[in-house]
C-alpha cells in the first residue's frame, strides 16, 4: 500500500482512532503538567528549589513505576481470558490520574498533596505500555511502521501545544484573578497571581484527562472484530 492509501486505512480503524486521540490526549496534559510543575509547586506550597526539583524528582519515579506495573499488569489480565483489557484498563487509568491529580492540586499543603500527585502520574504512565500492545493487535504487520508513525506525530503535536495552551490559558486566569499580597518572605517564589493562574490551568485541563479516558473505554465496543479483521489480513502460513 503506498503512504495515502495506508494512512487512510490505518485511521479507517476504529479502535486504533480511538487509542491514537485517547493517548494523545494523555500526553497533552502530561507535557503540560511537565512544563510547570515546578514553578507550581515553588508558588503554590510556597517550597524551595530544592524541594520543588524533589518533588519533581518523585514524579518522575511514580511515572516509571507506572510504566513497568501497567504492562506487566494488563499481561496477566490477557492471560486470564480479559480480552479487552489492553483498552479498558488505560481508560481506568486516565480516569483515575484526573482524580488522583484533583485532589493533589486543590490540597495546600505539599505533603499529602505530593503523593497523589505521584499517583496520578504513575497512572497516567501505566496507560501507555497496554496502548501500545493493544495498537498492534488491530493494525496489520505490515502497517505497524506507518502505524506508529501516524501515532507518533499526532502525539508530538499534542505535546508540542500543551505548554502554549497550559501557558496560554493560566494567563489568562491570571488577569482575571485580583492581585493578592504576598504572604511570608518567599523571593523566588512566583507571584500569587501567577500560582492561581497555573493551578487554574491544571484544573480546567483535566477535563482532557478524562475524556481520554472515556475515549479509550469506548474502544471496547470495537476491539475485538478489529484484533479479529487485523488477524484475518495476515497471510496464511
């Protein structure tokens, strides 16, 4: 198949639809929480530089644990006859990361806050590894390159428009937040506005989170005739 043919049958696919704006989704606001987190966490729990690359530091642990428990995870569910569970359980996952990091950023003390941070980033990581399994399983082998190319450049778009939008949107919040008086002797910190402006931002765009999450437990409806019509396409051997 050439480039334009392959394309339009790699998006012809529902699930494989659903997965690539799903995950996308789960990228774009992981690249947004990212991008600002630290200045986040210096205004808004009023922490150090050194706690707040900690923190950061711990985020970035919980995503890694994420990543290794959600395959290993949803393996062993495959191996106990759930079918779907390579779709539905990184929807779970991206429902809970969004209730996970509500409760983290509308607490205002850094610990517990911190830990359902952590949590929520472990879950948002533990979505990508059954997505990318479950990728394969509806796309033909001879279209897994252009396959993970189209996905590929989807999600680098998404993340390339989270800081913009995440830093976009909490300006915007900032103007329309009064200015308050700084509180404590915090020189590096962020001004309050600025701090209000980002966790307003965070908030708001965790409404991406969830409808990642809903998207991605749609694709329950369409995963197994796909794994079935991507198995029939192979050649016989």
């Amino acid at each position: 198949m050439g480039l334009a043919a392959s394309v339009r049958y790699i998006f012809s696919i529902p699930s494989n639809v659903l997965m690539i704006v799903g995950s996308s989704l789960g990228y774009f606001y992981f690249a947004g929480l990212q991008t600002f987190a630290l200045l986040f966490v210096k205004g808004h729990y009023h922490a150090s530089q050194a706690t707040a690359e900690l923190s950061l530091a711990l985020l970035v642990v919980g995503a890694v644990i994420g990543t290794v428990a959600g395959g290993r995870i949803t393996d062993l569910m495959l191996e106990r006859g759930y079918l779907g569970a390579r779709v539905w359980f990184p929807g779970v996952c991206y429902v809970g990361a969004a209730l996970m990091l509500l409760i983290g950023l509308l607490g205002s003390h850094l610990t517990p806050a911190l830990w359902f941070d952590v949590a929520g980033a472990a879950l948002i990581s533990a979505a990508n590894p059954p997505i990318q399994a479950a990728r394969l399983d509806v796309v033909p082998a001879g279209l897994w390159g252009r396959a993970s190319s189209a996905l590929t450049v989807v999600r680098s778009l998404a993340q390339a428009l989270a800081p913009l939008a995440f830093g976009g949107l909490s300006q915007l919040i900032a103007g329309i937040v009064p200015a308050q008086t700084p509180i404590g002797t915090h020189p590096h910190a962020p001004p309050a506005s600025t701090t209000t402006g980002l966790q307003g931002a965070f908030l708001i765009m965790l409404v991406t989170l969830a409808a990642a999450g809903l998207i991605l437990l749609r694709a329950r409806n369409t995963f197994a005739t796909d794994v079935a019509s991507a198995a029939a396409s192979e050649p016989a051997r």
